[in-house]
C-alpha cells in the first residue's frame, strides 16, 4: 500500500525542523535526516469497489495515478530565481536558429 503523500510530506517538514533546531550545522549529515525519514509510514486503505486510496489521517481520496502526481508535486523543488536566470542565459547563447525552433 503507498504512503499518504501530504501526510509524509507534512512530517517530513517537521522531522526536518526539529532535526535542524537540535543538530548543529556542522553535526548534520542527510544520511541520519534520511534514516529518519525512512522511519514515516501512514499507509493509505484501498477501496477496492472503485479502487481509490484512503487516508484515515487526512481523508485523501485518490486514485493510483492522482497520488503518484501528489508525490510528485510535492518533492518537485521551487524554482528560484538563479533557475530562471540560468534558464535565460541557456537561452541567449544559444544560436539565432535554435531560439527560432523552441
């Protein structure tokens, strides 16, 4: 069964918090914040009459594919500023042909 994604996500954010408020900066390593990641489960309950999952902690009411594209948006990190200035300046040196076929 998967995992509630906003209810992992929502955990996650605050197992990161307090990892972050208790470690010093220099203490932390990502494979201890991982292994405390590994430790969330809230499975969800399929119904199998129109086989959507349940979340009992949240009521999230998704098919397979609706919660693949909630974990996927989710984890998909924001786009900062330095992303889209990288992205123009891909784009200005490229050549005058490439700019014409995007």
């Amino acid at each position: 069964m998967p995992n509630c994604p906003e209810c992992t996500a929502r955990e996650k954010k605050k197992i990161q918090g307090k990892y972050e408020e208790e470690t010093a900066e220099e203490d932390r390593q990502r494979d201890d914040l991982f292994k405390l990641f590994d430790e969330i489960e809230y499975p969800m309950k399929m119904d199998p009459a129109t086989k959507h999952f349940i979340c009992k902690r949240c009521g999230l009411y998704a098919t397979r594919e609706q919660v693949s594209d909630i974990r996927y948006k989710l984890n998909q990190r924001e786009r900062t500023r330095e992303d889209r200035q990288d992205d123009y300046l891909e784009w200005w040196q490229k050549s005058k042909k490439d700019k014409e076929l995007v």
